[in-house]
C-alpha cells in the first residue's frame, strides 16, 4: 500500500468534527452577547433559538442590551419609519400599523420619551402615543386641529403619564393624564418652545429664550440677548433638558452651527453658562432633546451637541473647542425641514 492512500484512508478514519452546540451556551456567556447588542439585534437574537430566547426573558441574570439614540428621519409613515443609529452608523426600518392607511398617512411625530413615540393627526385632531419597538400604543383625547409643535412627557411610570403639548403660533399649552377625557389649559405670558419637570417643579422656556418655573413663588430667568418682542425671524432655538446626573441644562442655537449651554446652579439658583457637560452629549431637535451619556457607545463623543444643520445633515457641535463636525450625511430627499427630524431612545417596555 502506497503511502498516500495510506494518509487517505488514515483522514477517512477520523471522527467527525463536532458541530458547536451554540444553542447551549451557558447563560452568562449569552448574557454578555446581549450587552453588547443593540434593540434591532436583539430582536433578531432571541428569534435565532428557544434556549437564547428563555434567557432573554430570564430577570435574575443582567441580560438587557445596549440602548442607543436614534434619529427618526422624516419619511412616508406608510412606508415605516426610519431610524438612524449613530453607534452603529446605519439605517433601521420598523412599520407603524396605526400611522398607516391604504390612503397614506396624516399622522406626524410631534414628540418622543422613554420609548414612546407622540403622533398627531392634524386633519382630524386626534393623538397617540406608541411604542414601535413593543408596538404598545395608546390613544390620547382628541386635541383639534390647531397645529401642534410639540409634546412632552411630564411624567410617566409603568402605570401612569401625563402629556404636555404646546403651539408654534400661541400662548400656552394643554396637558392631560392617562384616563382623562379631555385636556386641561395652562395659559402663559409668551409662546412656549419647550416644557419640562425638573425635580417635581414645572419648568418653561418661551421663544425669547426666558426660563420660568411654575412654582411659589415664581422665578423668572430672562435671556440677556433675547430679540425685541416684534422681531420673531430673529428668535432662536431654545430647549430644557435634564441630565442623568439630575441637572437643569438650558441649550440655546446661538447660529445655524453654534450653540451656547447653560446649568441651574441649584445653590445660587442661577443659571451659569458652561463649555462642559462631562462625559455627556446633547441631542437636539424640534420635537425632541435629551441628555445621554456618550462614554461606552461606539461613534459617540462627550461633551458635543448633536443636531441637523441646514444641509440636513446630522453634525456634532463640540462645546469646548467650538467647532462642527459631521457626523452622517444622511438621505432625506424630498424632505426640505430641518424640524422634520427627532431624536429617540428606543425601549422594550
């Protein structure tokens, strides 16, 4: 016998090679797979196996995955709704039952918290909150058909929320909680630009940039370089947000690229400017803007403002240095508003 064959038939002999049992890994070693996962791949993970799936689900191990900021870009509802997601630098779909119809879609984001999603229908007046991770949605009493600028949460927990919607061309806002019939009317001194509870006090901030809390006694925190009251092209963007650390931060567009922040100093109960928020970033739109901390996520830099420019394209404002940088040009054809975007943390729950 040759020694060739001789080989061969000493390769042919050899057991097979063992197939690894992926489905049986242990569950710590699952655990850490999910923490370094984003929602989409998430969903798609505890699909691939029963066994992955019972670990999903399973609350006495740390098995929740990562969660990023995403930006919802403007889009035909009827076709989904489109997110982009910085860390991971790509694009998600996720269709929407209840904002599409066979006749198109009327229903227009107006605001986003904790998962949840503010849809309004202008032509009907009607308002929904809705989960496009879970698909959990809830109908909201209906508003009117005056036009919308934004909605916030002003409180929500497992059990409960309350809704605080506010307009682009009049005093005030209107607020409800879940079970009510109808909405209940604030009235205010100015229009207001955003509406936020910090610390169990209601805090806003009209379009001249003026901070107010709605407390007793009230206070009032004006901007220095505020327009006159009759120059409405001059008035500038302005928005509350609170940090995870428990801050006050107001943010305020200075230009199309520069931004100035501000912080409660809950001591001196002032607001004092600063180029420093740490190991946290901004993001920033019309309709939505929060605070998220930026040090393990992939792409994400500290201590910048992220926002859409006129270009549409998503930058990122370093507050120490000054300067702009991009960070995606994204494809929004056929969308010419800067105020068509809003940012979104997506949640499970």
């Amino acid at each position: 016998m040759s020694a060739k064959v001789s080989r061969l038939l000493e390769v042919n002999s050899r057991p097979p090679a063992r197939m690894a049992d992926w489905a049986n890994l242990q569950t710590d070693v699952v655990g850490t797979i999910i923490g370094k996962l984003g929602i989409p791949d998430y969903i798609r993970f505890r699909a691939v196996c029963t066994s992955w799936n019972r670990v999903c689900a399973c609350r006495d191990v740390s098995n929740d995955p990562r969660v990023d900021p995403w930006l919802m870009l403007p889009t035909n509802m009827v076709d989904g709704a489109k997110f982009f997601s910085i860390p991971e630098r790509k694009n998600e779909t996720i269709r929407i039952l209840s904002t599409a119809t066979i006749f198109g879609s009327m229903w227009t984001p107006v605001g986003s918290s904790h998962g949840w999603l503010v849809f309004f229908n202008p032509n009907q007046g009607t308002i929904q909150l809705v989960n496009p991770i879970s698909s959990a949605q809830f109908q909201l009493p209906p508003l009117g058909r005056e036009r919308v600028s934004k909605a916030v949460f002003l409180d929500i927990s497992e059990t409960n929320f309350t809704v605080a919607v506010i307009y682009g061309n009049r005093k005030g806002y209107k607020v409800t909680r879940k079970g009510s019939k109808g909405w209940s009317f604030v009235d205010s001194k100015c229009i207001l630009m955003d509406v936020l509870k910090h610390r169990r006090q209601l805090y806003t901030i009209d379009i001249y940039g003026t901070v107010e809390v709605w407390a007793e006694p009230p206070r009032a925190w004006p901007d220095e370089d505020a327009p006159l009251p009759n120059h409405y092209a001059q008035r500038k963007f302005n928005c509350l947000v609170e940090t995870p650390a428990g801050d006050l931060v107001k943010v305020k567009r200075q230009s199309r690229n520069t931004f100035e922040v501000w912080i409660l100093n809950r001591e001196t109960s002032s607001f004092e400017r600063t180029d420093d928020i740490g190991e946290f970033g901004l993001f920033v739109s019309h309709h939505s803007s929060f605070c998220f901390p930026a040090k393990d996520h992939r792409n994400l830099k500290a201590n910048c403002i992220y926002f859409i420019d006129s270009y549409k394209n998503l930058c990122a404002f370093n507050l120490e240095h000054g300067t702009k940088e991009l960070v995606e040009a994204l494809d929004t054809a056929g969308h010419s508003l800067e105020d068509s975007f809003l940012w979104f943390i997506p949640s499970l729950k």
